[in-house]
C-alpha cells in the first residue's frame, strides 16, 4: 500500500518546497527516522518513568536523578565539543576524525576520571558509602562512555539517520529494560546507578565497534579538530551546567524528594522538547555545505514553522497532562501544575536551529556570545531562585531562561540577515 501512495507523496513534498524553500524530501526522510526513534525513546523514558513511581521511593529517585547530574558534571572534561568537530570533519570526507576525537576525549577524560574517585573516596571518609561507591563508579566510566559515544557524531557527519536511530533505539530498549529491572529488585540507588553506568558503556562500545567495522573509515584527520574542539566546549560546558545545575541546588536546598518530584514533572516536557531537538541534528550535516546567503532566504520561515509546531505541542499537553498524571504517576500528581508550567520552556528549542547554523559555519565568536548569554543567565536565575521558591524557583528560573535564550538565539541571525 505504501509502495503506491509513495510518488504522492513526494509529490506533495515537491510542491510544498516552493513555500516552504526547503528540501522537504530530505527532512522527510531524516525526520521519519528520527521521529520514530524519538517516540520509541519517548515510550521507553515513559515506561520507566511509570517503573518509578510505583517501585522507587522518592529519595531513592531523586538520588539517582542528583548521581546521573554529577556524572554529567564530571562529562565536561571530556570535551563535549569533539562531537560537533566530528560532524564538520566527516562532513568534508575526513573519517579519519572519529579515532582523532575518541583520543582527544580520553586524554582529557582522565581529569574527570581523578576528580570522579577524590569526591568518591571523600564520601566514603564521611562515612556515606552509597554515595563514595556511587562517585567511584561514575568517575570511572563516564569519561569513557563519553569518549565512545562519539560514534552517533561520525553517523551524523555521514547522514545515516536511519543508522542513528536504530541504535538509539536498541541503546534505550536494553538499558532502560535493564534499569527497570534493577529497580524491581531493590530500592538501592547504588545498584541502579552501577547498572546505568555499566550497561550504557557496554552498549556504546558495542555500537563503535559496529561503526568502526562497517564504514571503512579512511585515514584523513582535521588538524583543526583539537582548537575547534576545545572552543566549543567552553560552550557545550555551559550547556551542560545549565541543564543540570537545577537537580544539584534542588538537592542542596530542598532534598531529594524535590529533585524527584521536578525530575517526573519535567518528563514529558524534556521528552517534547527532543523530539524539536532533531531539527539540529538533521540540518547540521546539510548546512556544513550551504552558503550563508542560501541559509539567510530561509531562516524566518524555518523558525516560523520550529515556532508553530512549539505551540501545538504546549496546548496540547496542557489539557492532556491531568489525565497522564492520574493514570500513569498517581503518587505523583502533585506534580501536575509544575509539569504544566514547564511545557511553556519548549520555547528554548528555537536556538537548536540557530545553534546548527552557528556550529556548521564555526562562528566561535558568535557561539561564545550567544551561548555565554544563553546559559550564563540560565544558570544565574536558577541560583537566584531555587534558594527561594525550592521547585516553583527551578520553574520559573526554567520557563524564563529558555524563553529569553530562544529570543537571543534569533536575533544573533536575524539581525545580520
């Protein structure tokens, strides 16, 4: 049946180019893909999320949810920006900087991997051996983790969307199974960290290996890769800080059922907001070798479209949210108002079109600007606020900071059309 609505639809793809000044074919595609991983990756992160709610107390939740905040703090020694070299690189034929980036990560991963056991061994000194063991692990595999999943970014390079999206789809069918597992068993975050952390690794090495022997991957380098690296990764640190620092004060200030109650009711909007988060991943490839006056004729209309699909999705799940919460997390419908209230930061998603642009063209300069702005006020609202209002302050700070890096993400274009 497919096989004869196929050339309508191609059809219809062709003529909406003319409106829309966009190769609707390739996003159509590289979205279907994607999108279907995404909602495999929304139903695994939901199922899990129900797991939780029956089978997991709250401080043993938001435990988990603080240790995985921590490892994507020790994550920033690793250079995260490696990935977006990667892409650039594999872009102009040079395959040769996949095994160039993994290196690169490793070495600056040892950092992250010393820092790791010192905060481990101190807990173990203050007599918390949950939390010692749990930093001990984390320090150790997370920078290797990290270094491996550098495969997804050599994919890209090479457009193997429908390759990205197998895998992540194995990779969360396998780990997220694995973990609810765990949690079946015991209430332990010890236990459930060490199986995030071993399984996520073990599956990441498997897929290099899968990448490293499929694609016979010239020996070509970019000699550019180690200083275009590191300038990203000032920016990617802030990013990570930024979306990760609210769990960390949360715990701070207000404990661990808190942080557990936030992490639920931002769910489904995270989840929401990956799906928009595609758009990066499928234009970055695609940009690296389109002129700056072709991406200038199109930009409005592409982020007018990013900004529509924004709106549906927030009316949509603000009526539908009370009824999700009453069935899958009843212990949780407290949460409902802030789950509410966040969907209104998918606002922030408009910079992931913005940021493609800015990253395939290595405008570091511009980057440093736009992403300094973006983060450096996101992080400070959530310092301001989380010690004042506990979880009405991490939504607050949230939905402000995303709808203020959105605007100044536009206008780092917009205003040099």
């Amino acid at each position: 049946m497919f096989a004869r609505i196929k050339p309508y639809i191609h059809k219809l793809l062709r003529k909406s180019e003319k409106y829309t000044k966009t190769d609707m074919r390739h996003i159509f595609k590289s979205s279907a893909w994607l999108v279907s991983s995404q909602f495999i990756s929304a139903i695994t992160s939901l199922l899990f999320a129900v797991a939780v709610s029956y089978f997991l107390t709250k401080e043993a939740y938001g435990t988990y949810k603080y240790a995985l905040s921590m490892a994507a703090a020790i994550s920033i020694f690793s250079l995260p920006g490696v990935g977006a070299a990667i892409i650039k690189a594999v872009s102009s034929g040079k395959e040769g900087s996949l095994q160039q980036g993994i290196k690169l990560r490793l070495k600056w991963g040892l950092i992250g991997i010393i820092l790791g056991i010192v905060v481990g061994l101190y807990y173990l000194v203050q007599g918390n051996s949950t939390l010692g063991i749990i930093f001990i692990i984390i320090g150790i595999t997370t920078p290797v983790s990290e270094a491996l999943v550098s495969y997804l970014a050599f994919l890209n390079g090479k457009k193997e969307f429908r390759v990205i999206a197998i895998s992540n789809i194995v990779s969360q069918l396998i780990g997220y199974t694995a973990i609810i597992l765990v949690i079946f068993i015991t209430n332990n975050p010890l236990y459930i960290v060490a199986t995030y952390c071993f399984v996520w690794l073990t599956l990441r090495y498997a897929l290099y290996l899968y990448t490293k022997n499929k694609y016979q991957l010239n020996q070509a380098v970019d000699s550019e890769m180690s200083r275009n690296s590191k300038h990203i990764s000032v920016m990617e640190i802030a990013n990570i800080a930024a979306n990760h620092i609210d769990k960390l004060l949360l715990w701070h200030f207000t404990g661990a059922g808190a942080v557990a109650i936030y992490s639920i009711a931002s769910a489904i909007p995270n989840q929401a907001v990956s799906v928009i988060k595609n758009v990066k991943i499928i234009s970055q490839p695609s940009l690296v070798n389109t002129s700056e006056e072709v991406i200038a004729k199109s930009f409005v209309r592409r982020i007018i479209i990013i900004f529509i699909t924004i709106n549906i999705i927030i009316l949509g799940y603000y009526f539908l949210s009370p009824l999700l919460f009453t069935y899958l997390f009843p212990t949780y419908v407290d949460a409902i108002p802030y789950s509410q209230a966040l969907i209104i930061s998918s606002y922030g998603a408009l910079s992931y079109y913005v940021l493609a642009i800015l990253e395939a063209k290595m405008k570091t300069h511009t980057l440093y600007k736009v992403t300094g702005l973006m983060y450096g006020t996101q992080i400070a609202l959530y310092i301001i606020c989380i010690p004042l209002w506990g979880i009405w302050g991490a939504v607050i700070a949230k939905i402000t900071g995303q709808i203020f890096s959105g605007f100044v993400a536009f206008l780092s274009v917009y205003r040099k059309k």
